[in-house]
C-alpha cells in the first residue's frame, strides 16, 4: 500500500482522492511514520438488479386495447 505524509495529503487531497478512485488502490497517510488514516475506494454501488416490472404504473391504458378503432371519432374522444 502507498504511503503519503499528512502535509503531503493536505496539499494535494483533490488529486489524491481521484487517484483512489481512478486505480481503486488505498494509500495510508501517515504522520511522524504512523499510520493515521487510510483512503480506501468507495464499495461499488449496489444495484436492485430488478428490470422485469420497473415501470409498473408509469403508463396508463385508455379505451380499448384489443379492438381497432373504426370512426376518427372514437380515436380523437380517447385521446382527450
């Protein structure tokens, strides 16, 4: 694990932090050659993995969805 001084650390923590996130590797910071803290990369986010039903009632049905319209009528009164 890389170590870095906590002056070092204060200094440049920005570039520091991205460091972490962009090679996910964790660096110890020290100060006077003790450990005093550690950066770690963040745990992946969890997903809910559910994608069959993440829509459900988002949309709604209006008239009838299995006959066909036969008057322009009709299609317009539904659409209102």
């Amino acid at each position: 694990m890389k170590e870095i001084a906590i002056s070092e650390f204060k200094a440049k923590c920005l570039g520091i932090l991205e460091e972490v996130r962009k090679t996910r590797k964790p660096i110890r910071v020290t100060r006077f050659g003790k450990p005093v803290a550690e950066v770690v990369p963040p745990s992946p986010e969890k997903r809910d993995g559910r994608r069959l039903g993440c829509m459900i009632g988002s949309a709604q049905i209006l008239g009838d969805v299995v006959g066909s319209i036969s008057d322009k009528s009709e299609w317009e009164a539904t659409r209102k």
